[in-house]
C-alpha cells in the first residue's frame, strides 16, 4: 500500500512540474534592477541615443556595477541592447518582432513585475500581449490586453 501511495504521489509531482500552470504574481526573484536614466552614466546614455535615436518607452537595467541593459521602442519593433558603463555596446537583439508594444501595456507590466526582465514580446492574434521573462531558471508568460489588463499568468 505504501509504495502505490508513494508511486500515485511520484506521479502527480511529475505531471504538476510538466505542465503549464497559474502562479503568484509576487515579483520576487527578479534578477534585474530597474533604475532611471539618470543612475546610468553619461557615455552611455550617450551612446545609446546616438545609436538609436528616437527611441520611445526606454527601460534602464543594471546588470552589475558596470553594465546596463536598455529595453527600448524603435522603428515598430521592441529591441534590448547591453551596454557597460563607457558606452560600448556589447549586444542588441530584437524582443519584438510583431509590432511596438503599447505604452499601457509596458506600465501594466513594469508596476506587477518591476524587477523581471522580459526577454520577448508577442502580440497575438487575438490582440493581446505576452511577455516572456525568466526568474532564476524559470520562465514565466503574462498576457495583456491591448489597454493593459492582464488576463492571465503562468509559469511555462
């Protein structure tokens, strides 16, 4: 008897960590730092509006004492680059293939989860947002409607 309990128990532990399922919403476990335009250096703020000028909805990350990464709007599409603290670009990749994600919707997200770092956005078919952000080793998707109401969030 005790072995089929502990082989059933096995089991639902397995299948509950295989599946996608609803979780807290506690932002605890964010690796990133937000911080303000202003606590990044000079050259780099530098650097980064002269590469991508007229960047909107610019979000500053430090990564460690002496590297930032910016999520950023630019020409109809969601990009994050990384920069260290003399304006050397070390990366820059394109999170958003579909479209610039509104506004509302970056707010909606920045206020529930303002230490997690998105590493991609899509727009669905049906309108709305997911984002896709890591905590430690885990990936986690929140979905958004298009006026910032957030409709579900899971861990992957």
């Amino acid at each position: 008897m005790k072995s089929i309990l502990l082989a059933f128990s096995s089991t639902l532990i397995i299948l509950a960590s295989c599946s996608k399922s609803g979780t807290d919403d506690n932002p605890a476990g964010g690796s990133a730092n937000i911080i303000s335009s202003s606590s990044v250096p000079a050259a780099t703020v530098a650097a980064f509006t002269t590469e991508f000028s007229g960047a909107t909805a610019v979000e500053w990350q430090r990564n460690s004492s002496s590297s930032f990464t910016v999520q950023f709007n630019h020409s109809s599409q969601r990009h994050d680059a990384g920069y260290d603290d003399n304006g050397h670009r070390s990366s820059h990749s394109i999170i958003c293939i579909d479209g610039t994600v509104p506004e509302i919707v970056l707010q909606a997200f920045r206020q529930r989860f303002p230490t997690d770092n998105v590493y991609e956005w899509k727009l669905r078919t049906d309108g709305t947002w997911k984002a896709h952000f890591m905590r430690g080793s885990v990936k986690y998707e929140a979905t958004y409607t298009a006026s910032g109401d957030l409709v579900k969030f899971e861990r992957a």
